[in-house]
C-alpha cells in the first residue's frame, strides 16, 4: 500500500468506528478533548492525525491503535518456506 492507501484506510476506519459505536463527531471530541474542527478536517482528510492524536482516539473508542492500519500481509520466510515444501511435497 501506499502512504496515501494507508493515510485513506485510517480516515475510513476511524469513521467506521466511531459510527459503530454510535458516537457522534461532538462526543469524540468531548471525550478526546479535540476542537470539533480539528476532527472534523480528520476525518474528513484534511488533515494527517499525528501518533499521538491516534492513540487519543483509539482511547475514546476503547481499542488498540493498531485497529486503526492495515494488516501487514507480507510473507514471512517460515511462511515463503513452508509453502515451497507444500509445493515440493505436492510433485
């Protein structure tokens, strides 16, 4: 992904998640003790929230930080080479 993908996917997941737990801009911002108009520019994409305004976030919505970014999908070599002995096995 992208820094650009990555940026979107975060704006898209506070959003999701802030509406799933029905909460509204205001109570975010109440609760995180942020400007309605610093949110809002979030997420809306106007703005790049830092580390530390993430974590506020993830704070208010009660979860890991790290619900905010995409799984890493990358192989790693245990996973590369258990697939190439699954494939050898399978000649």
């Amino acid at each position: 992904m992208t820094n650009e993908e990555i940026h979107q996917y975060v704006i898209n997941k506070i959003k999701f998640i802030r509406i799933s737990k029905g909460l509204s801009q205001l109570e975010v911002c109440t609760k995180g003790n942020f400007s309605q108009s610093f949110y809002t520019h979030i997420e809306s994409g106007k703005s790049q929230p830092s580390l530390m305004t993430i974590i506020r976030i993830a704070q208010v919505f009660e979860i890991n930080p790290r619900d905010f970014f995409p799984e890493n999908k990358e192989k790693t070599k245990t996973d590369i080479k258990k697939e190439i002995s699954l494939l050898l096995e399978s000649l």
